[in-house]
C-alpha cells in the first residue's frame, strides 16, 4: 500500500511537472516567435551594428539558432549591407575604373552586382538584395545615357569647330579676304 500510494504520488507529481515544462515551452516559443520581444530586438539591434562581412559570419555560424524572427532578419540585413556597400563601390568605380567613352555600363553593373550577390548566404538575402539596388540601376543607366550624349555633343562639338578653323586657315593660305572666308564658313554651316 505504501509503496502505491508513493507511486501515485510521483505520478501525480511528474503530471504537473510535465504540464510545468509544456507551458514554459511554450511561453519560450512565443518569446522567440515575437519580432517585439526584448531578447529578439536586442539580438537583431546588436546586428544592426555590424559590417556586411560580420553579418556573413553570423550566417555562417548559424548564431539565429533556427529562430524564424532572428533569420529573416539577418537575411534583410545582409541584403541591406551588400545594397550600401555594392553601391560604394559601383561609384568608386564608375568614377574611377569605367571607360565612359566605350564602355558598357549596363554589363559592368551587373557583373558587379553579381559579385556582390555571390557572397551572400542564400537566396532571401540575395532576392532582398537585388530589390534594393533595382532603382539605383536605372538611375545609373539614366546618367550614363547623359554622360554619353554630353560626351557625343562635346566631340561632335570638338568636331565642327575643328573643320571650321581648319577651313579658315586653308582659306587664309590661300589668300582669301575675311569676308570671304566669312561667306565660306556661313556657307558649310
């Protein structure tokens, strides 16, 4: 008798401990589910001190442990870092390395986008990534586009003003008045 009574005491109390543990699981999942919770917005604001290849490290090592919140959130941040950093260095470049007179714009920027895109951890990162540098894109052909046509308008310029002096100085050779070669001019234009 003493030995059942003592079992279904340990039974009762392993009941309750089990419904203790089942709704402490529980709460701990809705915590870690919850973007607003104080340990997710601590993790995610200590992230949001990083650079693009210490965020690289956190996906590396796994550091959201499986927490859907802390993921996605990495995953935005790692596209937000590769977006500031790529458009860095699309200017530097731009400005520095890119032939404007023959080069192919379009085809440079998506080479390097691609590049940037290629270190980055999964396909999320990489999607909000290209969202994010698809309006700098097309700004960047817009003003390439200008460049070119400044840069057609100054040769084409160059060009004519070229023909012209060159057409005076063969016209003064060959000893013609200025209102001659005045009228000639006026004439080729």
């Amino acid at each position: 008798r003493q030995v059942g009574g003592n079992l279904n005491a340990l039974a009762s109390a392993l009941g309750g401990l089990n419904s203790a543990l089942l709704n402490y699981a529980a709460v701990k999942d809705a915590v870690e589910d919850d973007p607003q919770s104080r340990e997710n917005r601590e993790w995610i604001g200590r992230r949001q001190q990083m650079s693009l290849d210490q965020l690289r490290e956190e996906a590396k090592n796994g550091t959201p442990d499986g927490i859907r919140v802390r993921e996605d959130a990495l995953n935005v941040m790692l596209g937000e870092r590769a977006n500031d950093d790529f458009r860095k260095a699309w200017l530097e470049f731009y400005n520095t390395g890119f032939d404007r007179s023959s080069g192919n714009a379009a085809g440079e920027y998506e080479r390097l986008r691609q590049t940037y895109a290629e270190g980055l951890p999964n396909d999320i990162a990489k999607g909000n990534f290209y969202r994010l540098t698809k309006d700098h894109f097309s700004a960047w052909m817009e003003k390439d586009t200008e460049d070119r046509v400044s840069y057609a308008k100054q040769q084409l310029n160059t060009t004519i003003v070229d023909g012209f002096s060159n057409s005076i100085d063969d016209a003064a050779r060959e000893g013609k008045t200025p209102p001659e070669i005045a009228a000639m001019i006026f004439t080729k234009s």
